[in-house]
C-alpha cells in the first residue's frame, strides 16, 4: 500500500481495511487526517498538549475497538465528529464540570487571526482585510465553526449537522444568518472578497 498518497485508494476501503487489522491502513488513515484533526481542535482550546493528548487517546481507541466500530461513508467526517466529541468531555472534565455542557463547549470554538508582528502578514493586512477580520469577530461561535468546516473543510450541511449534533436546519439558518452578517458588514467590499482571502485572515491554521 502506498505510503504516501490517501488519494490513490478509496477512503471507505481504507476504513474497511483498517478495521481487518491492516496497520498501514490505520497508518495512512493517521497520516492523512491528523493535520485536519489538529487544526479542527486548535479551534476550540489553545491548550496543544490537551489536543494532541486527544487525538493520541482517540486513535489508541479505534485501533483497540477496530473490530466493533461502525463502517462510515465519510472518514474525516466520522473523526472530525469523533474529535469534537471527545475534545469537549476532556475540557468539561478539566473545568471540573459534572455535567455534560454543550454550550460552554460550543463558546470555546475560536478563530485564529495572523500574528501582528509578522512583518510580510502585516504588510498584506489592506483596509479590506482588516474589514474581513471585523466581519468574522462579531460572528457567534457556532456560525464561526459552521463556516470553517463548510468553506474551510468542504463539508456539506448533511455532514456539520452530524459532527455538531445539530439539525439541517438550524445549520441552514446558522450559516445564513453569518453570510448575511457578513454581506451587511462588509457594505459593497463583499462581492470584491475572495473566499480565499476570508479563509485566510477569518481562519488562519495555529500550527
């Protein structure tokens, strides 16, 4: 099995595989989906060792219960859901809370905007940028999470409704309501920027 190329074998073969015991199979799911996982964690606690304890701890998991876990139709979709899920008991065990908080949870996720004091960043914050950067801040948490994971991660409304234990359409109504936010911030800007540029300065990778 290649070592270093996830696109030349069908995920949900991988995940089978993966299930049959095949460690290059588990291996290559690792080395393909981790970075994603990490960054999708970054969003919720600046804490990186609390993060990579997570995903250390979940990949332990589905390799000792490989045999029992569901088969999926979308991997990075059953491990970004699996990361959100086991992120959020670690943080409420952390605080020391006795029950399960969706909400404060949901409050954590935070964008990360570029360092100030990167001088070729800093260089590139135009007037429209710094607009594009307001636009984001005022968006709630969850509208935040919701356009990072359909515009930044490429997932559909079907997929963040399961990784957020949400409804279609209240992910419909969030993801509305945080375009038209940031249609009516922007003014006439709006047409004029990129996606990529909004991807870029609204959702930078902590790395």
């Amino acid at each position: 099995m290649p070592k270093n190329d996830c696109n030349m074998i069908d995920h949900e073969l991988l995940w089978t595989r993966f299930k049959e015991g095949d460690a290059d199979a588990f291996g290559l799911i690792f080395r393909t989906f981790y970075q994603d996982m990490y960054n999708y964690g970054s969003r919720f606690t600046k804490n990186t060792e609390l993060i990579k304890d997570c995903l250390q701890d979940l990949f332990l998991t589905l390799w000792k219960n490989r045999e029992t876990i569901n088969n999926t139709a979308s991997v990075k979709n059953y491990l970004l859901k699996s990361v959100r899920r086991k992120l959020n008991k670690k943080i409420n065990n952390n605080k020391l809370s006795i029950y399960f908080n969706e909400s404060s949870f949901d409050a954590g996720f935070n964008i990360v905007l570029p360092v100030e004091n990167n001088l070729i960043l800093q260089e590139q914050l135009t007037e429209l940028t710094y607009k594009v950067r307001n636009v984001v801040e005022r968006l709630s948490k969850r509208q935040q999470e919701i356009i990072y994971l359909r515009f930044y991660m490429d997932m559909d409304v079907e997929q963040i409704a399961e990784i957020m234990t949400l409804n279609r359409q209240s992910v419909y109504n969030l993801m509305y309501d945080a375009l038209k936010q940031f249609k009516s911030l922007a003014g006439p800007d709006y047409f004029s920027i990129p996606f990529s540029v909004f991807l870029l300065i609204g959702f930078s990778i902590r790395l």
